[in-house]
C-alpha cells in the first residue's frame, strides 16, 4: 500500500499493530504526527470503520490537516473520524449527554473574559480584596484545580490546597470556587476546563455512558502526549478500558505545559497501566539538518529529569545556527526583517516556510512594524481573536442569549446595548430579585410586570418581547438567518453602521465578515446541523492556533503555540535573560527545565536554517531596561553555532541597522563576548561514535564537557566506564553505554 511506503521499519511496524496499547515516546521531528496519521489510515484500509476511531491532537488545525492526509490514502469515508482537540471532542458528547449531568444541552461555553467576569462578580459580592483576589489568579487556581480532578467539594476539604491558599493570603479561593461553579452551573454555562472535567464526572457516575462510548470507540490515538493533564489522562483511560486499543505518541522533553496541569507523571503511569504495552523507538530525525539536531540534543542534556533517548539525523550536516546580538529591541526587530527580506530574495524561502518565535505575545508589536516596513506580509497567531473584539463578543451574546437565556454573561453584554435605557441599577435589581426568588434571569426578565413596574418593566418587556420574536426565529430557521434578523432588530448593525469613525467602520465590516462567517457555515454542504447551537460551539472552540493559513504570509507566534509545526528558516528572538527564560521560570530546577523543553521546542522547529538574537537593551514594562544574554545560549555546544553582532550599527549609532546578513562576525571582531563561540579545533558536527574499541590516549568530545583525552578504561559491558581528561573541566568519569563521545 502506498502510504506504508514513505516510513522506515519502526514506523511501519508501529502503522501496521492495529491491536493493544502502544506508545511511542520520542525525540523532536521523528515522525510521531506521520506515524498517527498513517496509522489511521490503516485502520480504516483494514475495515475499522472511521466513527470508531477517536483521535486527539492539540490543535484543530492539527486534527484537519490530519484528516486532510487520511482522506487522500483511504478516501472520503474518512471523513466520519472523530478528531479533534480534547475540548472539541468531550463537547460534542456533552451536547449529547447534558442531560444526564443538570446541563441543558443547549448549554454555553464561556471564554476565559466571561469566566474572569463572573469571578470578578463573586470576588465582589463577597467583599473580597479584588486587588489579591485578581481573577486571573484566581481562575488559574481553579483551573487547575479541575485539571487534576479537583471538584470544589473536594477542594474544600483538601488540607494542603487550603494551607498554600492560606499562605498566598487567599484563604477564600475555596469558597469562591464553590461559588463560581454554582453560578456557571445556574448559568446553564461550562468554561473550557468544564468540558474535561464534567466529562469525567459523566464518566464517573454514568456507566451506561461510559459504556456506550467505550464501545462506541474501538480505537483512541492521542498526539502530543506529553502535555495531557491529569483529567484528560483519567477521560482517555476510561475509554480505552475495554478495548485497551490505545495509541500514544509524544517526547518528554517538549512537556511544556506543567504549568496548565499536564503530567509528565502520565507517561510514566501508562506503562503501569498497560503492563502488555508495546513500545516503539523512533530515533531519525527527518525534519531538520544535523547541526540542529545535534544542538538541541546538547541542549536538552542539561535536563536532570528525562528519559533516556536518541536522536540522529541522515539530512545534511546545515549551516550553524547565527546568534546575534542588536544595540535594542527594534535593531533586533529591523534586522530580523531584512534578513527575511534576503531569505525570500536571496534564498528563494517562501514566505509560508519562515516562522519568527517568541516567548511572549508581547514582543510581537516590534517585530509587525519592522516587517511592515519592508512590505512582508505577517501572519500573527495569538493576541486577540477575531472573536474576542467587542463587537463581535457583543452580537454573539445576542447568539448565545438567544439560544441560552440562562447565560448571564451573555445577558449582562445585550440587556443595555445598543442604548435601550435600562441602566445600572436596574439590572442590578433584577439580579437581585432573581437571588430573592431563587430564579434565572430570563425567568424574572421574561415576566417583569410581575415584579416591577413603571418605565423600567416597560423598557424590560420590549427587550423581552424582543428576544422571544429572536427565539422563534432561530427555531424555524438556520443560523444565518437567525444571525441577520438579529443584527438588524437588535440594532446593532445600525448602530456600527452609524458610526462613521474609521473604528467604527472597521467594526461595522468586522461584523458583516462574522455574518458571512456564519453564511459560510449554513452553505457548507458537509454540515448536516445547521442550528445556531452548534454553529456557537464551533466558534467557542476556535483558538487563536487554529487560524487558516494565508499562502504568502510569514508566521509569528510564541514558542508555546509552534509545538508539532516545521518551518525552512525559524527566527528565535529575544534571547534574554529574565525574558527566556522567563523571569518567573527561575525559581526551581523543575521551572527552569521547563523552560529548556520550551528552547528544545523552539530549535527543532526550523529545518534548515536556525537564527537566535538578543538585544542589550528592550523596552519592557513601559521603560528601557538593560539585558543579558539568555544562559540558554551558553548551553548550546559552542561547534554549533557562530555569534555575530550588529558591529556597524553599533559604530554608527542606532538607525543604521543592516541585515543580519551584514553583520560581520564576532570571530573578526574579538571582544569579550567571543567567549561563548571558542572556535572548535573541528568543525565536523557532535556525531557520537560507537565506543565499544575506544582506546587510551584518543582525544574524544563531549557535547558539555567540550573535548579530552582518555586516561583510563575499566570495568566491562553495560558498566564500562572511561576517566577522559577534560581540557575545560579536567577529569570525568563517564560510563560510556551513556556518555555520547565522539572520537575526534
Ligand atoms: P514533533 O515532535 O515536533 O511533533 P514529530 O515526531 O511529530 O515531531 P513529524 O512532524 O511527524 O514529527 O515529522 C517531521 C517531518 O519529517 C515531517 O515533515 C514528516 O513528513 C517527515 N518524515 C517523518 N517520517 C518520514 C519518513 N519516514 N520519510 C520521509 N519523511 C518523513
Ligand atoms: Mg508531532
């Protein structure tokens, strides 16, 4: 079969065991996502219907250009896998089964701004410090409370979750977790955690359930395994119970994650687990050159805690990766600019193979102008959505009102907006009398004369009156129906449309594009539900990865989001000390290992050609702050790289930035700084040797200690161990089944 053909021996056999539980851990660029991919395609070419298959990847994207893939090897029957993002995938069985758990399935998804909002709410009606009870700190702690399996009631009783809220000074975080769980629940509301975690109380209490979904799901694969958190473990295990038909692929050393309450742990249990676990080894890099291989390796062994593996490469030996350092932020932002600019030119990389990555969204701002500058169209990932500007959040209130007149935050954006007078005050009552009677809003809303009256219950009633001429619509019609009617009756559209500023303009076009969105889905033919509920989901599951590609733009993102992508040039910028790593990633080892597997990540993105850049001095903060260095650069093997430094515009004084290109290298212009680029006696790329006939007096290197002769060989087997005398470091004993030398 012709997909088989493209995968070397480890791959093909594990494409080919259709049966029992594997996993595969393994490095960077190995073939993991192929190997799923072509896995499925497998199934299905071997009889496994495609709605028996459930496979998780970590993004949307990811999971239709899977699809994409399998479609081609096995046809269009494909196209009935149950793929997707753990969130899109347990949404669409709660939608199913809401019911069985005091959901509506007609249920919200609120974003993290309406969850941050309701908590903003508690936080204040409990009279709490909003300065220390900030909401995003709080709902990182419930996050991660309901990551690891933590209901608030069982939170409420957990002595060393109480103690370390207690000696934040937020002893409360309990009380408002209960709090807050009650109000999305009233809401007839689920946040993104929700989805894992009522899943997993669906599972729980509901075998019948389970067991449909157990039998329903003949196969599970799950990509980028590492990153799975407690819960989605928990949710995964129990489907595979029964067939046990489990595939996992992932590397340890890209966990990046720890901090939402993914679990390295995960990996280590599956073996407990599935004791009859067949485990497959995927070492040949195939993506990048061995340069780049070779330096994440070196990388990534100054990490205590991992596992065990090899890494090699067949690809060309590459170019070394170009470290350079500008006088400031925006000489660094210009000179990556022009280099691309040389890259496309010079180099004929299309602009879809160049990728600039950071470590947070805010560096971005530089980067957009320096390119915009020289006419380079830009793709940026991450900040604010399309779905996240107000006046779109405030027409699909209107959506989610409509279909959810629970939802009150969605009541909260509409009740007075366009302009219909009915103030403050006012909704604060109607909240206020929906507590008294033990009510929803919509049930104190729906009948106001009943409990006020006056102008106010007037002005209520017509909003009333209003929303329920909306819910007849969206009952007889599909979405993009419903959704114009709305924007006209709301008044929404005219109030855009009155706006003439040229905000207000591209507002009013913003909107008219979220309409044409919704357009697009009622015409799809492939959708068979074309309902404004499930045209919601799919829009509330959108994250600012999934974004279509545009052809001739170059991709900026943060290092976080670039995890499974492959780019010909990566730009990896900002490498500073208290910026990467990051400032608040230096407390532990456990922290600042982290951090490394983010680095690791970033290197082995690029295929061909790597560039690291640092600034002396960045504007951050809002004011101009000095900066070092990134220590992670000092961890590369120096044989690997070549540091530059932008020495023209340095003499010239700022302004005057040339290409990276330009920039003449430091090995010309010795300063203190060449230190770090010791210029190897061997250029040849870290290629560990086989050691089995190493002999006494051969100079041999090693990627941390640097290069040495060995003194003595003892022992025998698997404990043969060689003292090498170390130029650098002096004497190490180094037991050489481990120890990667290459003999010089
Ligand atoms: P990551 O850990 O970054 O997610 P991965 O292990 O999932 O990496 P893939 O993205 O599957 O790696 O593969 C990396 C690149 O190597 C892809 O471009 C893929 O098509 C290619 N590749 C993998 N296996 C082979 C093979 N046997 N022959 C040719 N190309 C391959
Ligand atoms: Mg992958």
């Amino acid at each position: 079969m012709d997909y088989l053909e493209g995968l070397n021996p480890p791959q093909r056999e594990a494409v080919v065991t259709m049966d029992g539980p594997m996993m595969i851990i393994a490095g960077a660029g190995s073939g993991k996502t192929r190997v799923l991919t072509y896995k499925i395609a497998h199934l299905i070419a071997n009889g496994v219907e495609p709605f028996n298959i459930l496979s998780l990847t970590f993004t949307n994207k990811a999971s239709r250009e899977m699809k994409e893939r399998i479609v081609d090897a096995v046809g269009d029957d494909a196209k009935n896998l149950w793929m997707g993002t753990f969130h899109s995938v347990f949404a669409r069985i709660l939608r199913f089964e809401a019911e069985k758990i005091g959901y509506q399935s007609n249920f919200t998804i609120y974003d993290s701004e309406d969850a941050k909002s309701v908590i903003k709410g508690v936080v204040k009606d409990f009279r709490l410090d909003d300065k220390l009870y900030k909401p995003s700190v709080v709902l990182s702690r419930i996050s991660s409370a309901k990551n690891n399996l933590i209901s608030w009631r069982a939170y409420e009783q957990n002595n060393d979750l109480r103690l370390e809220d207690e000696a934040s000074g937020r002893a409360k975080i309990a009380e408002i977790y209960k709090e807050y769980a009650i109000r999305c629940f009233r809401a007839n509301a689920m946040d993104f955690d929700d989805l894992l975690f009522n899943t997993s109380v669906l599972f729980q209490q509901h075998l019948d359930v389970l067991n449909k979904y157990q039998s329903k799901f003949k196969y599970v694969l799950i990509d980028e395994f590492q990153d799975t958190n407690v819960t989605q473990y928990f949710i995964t295990r129990k489907l595979a119970a029964r067939n046990r038909n489990i595939c996992v692929v992932g590397d340890d050393a890209q966990s990046i994650y720890a901090f939402r309450g993914a679990n390295i742990q995960n990996i280590l249990n599956f073996k407990t687990d599935y004791p009859e676990l067949k485990v497959i080894k995927l070492e040949q890099n195939y993506r990048s050159t061995q340069t780049i291989v070779e330096a994440a390796n070196s990388v990534i062994a100054h990490n205590k805690n991992q596992l065990e593996k090899n890494t090699f490469t067949q690809n060309a030996i590459g170019e070394r990766i170009e470290v350079f350092r500008t006088p400031t932020d925006l000489e660094e932002a210009r000179g990556v600019a022009q280099s691309i600019q040389q890259a496309m030119i010079k180099d004929h990389i299309p602009a879809s193979d160049i990728a600039i990555l950071y470590r947070t969204n805010s560096q971005s701002r530089a980067l957009e102008e320096a390119l915009v500058k020289l006419s380079i169209k830009a793709q940026i990932f991450g900040g604010l959505s399309f779905y996240q500007r107000k006046e779109i959040k405030d027409m699909i209130a209107y959506l989610k009102f409509v279909t959810n007149p629970k939802d009150e935050e969605a009541f909260k954006r509409i009740i007075n907006y366009p302009k219909r007078g009915i103030g403050p005050t006012t909704v604060n009552n109607l909240f206020v009398k929906a507590a008294e009677n033990k009510m929803g809003i919509w049930d104190i809303v729906a009948n106001v004369r009943k409990f006020f009256g006056g102008r106010v219950a007037t002005q209520v009633e017509n909003f009333a009156n209003m929303i329920k001429v909306f819910q007849m619509q969206s009952e007889q019609k599909n979405a993009f129906e419903t959704a114009s009617f709305i924007a006209k009756n709301s008044g929404i559209l005219r109030e855009l449309y009155d706006d003439k500023t040229p905000e207000g303009k591209n507002r009013y076009d913003n909107l008219q594009e979220l309409l044409n969105g919704i357009q697009g889905f009622t015409d799809d033919p492939e959708k068979e539900d074309k309902s404004l509920t499930t045209y919601l989901e799919e829009i509330s599951l959108i994250t600012t990865q999934d974004k279509e590609d545009v052809s001739d733009a170059i991709t900026l993102m943060t290092i976080h989001m670039s995890k499974g992508l492959e780019f010909d040039y990566v730009y990896l910028v900002g490498m500073e000390e208290n910026l990467f790593p990051s400032q608040m990633m230096l407390e532990t080892r456990e922290d600042l290992e982290e951090e490394r597997r983010l680095f690791y990540v970033a290197i082995t993105r690029a295929k061909q050609r790597l560039y690291m850049s640092y600034a002396l001095q960045r504007y951050r903060f809002g004011k101009t702050i000095m900066c070092d260095p990134s220590r992670f650069i000092d961890e590369i093997a120096p044989q690997y790289i070549s540091m530059r430094r932008s020495s023209i515009s340095e003499d010239l004084g700022p302004g005057s930035t040339p290409g990276f290109s330009n920039f003449r290298s430091l090995r010309q212009q010795p300063s203190n700084f060449i230190r770090k680029a010791v210029k190897p006696k061997d250029d040849r790329p870290f290629h560990p040797s086989n050691t089995d006939n190493l002999t006494i007096g051969q100079t041999v290197r090693h990627t941390k200690f640097g290069d040495g002769k060995v003194e003595k060989i003892s022992d025998e087997g698997l404990d043969r161990r060689a003292i090498i005398n170390f130029e650098e470091v002096g004497k190490k004993t180094l037991i050489l089944t481990f120890a990667k030398l290459m003999i010089l």
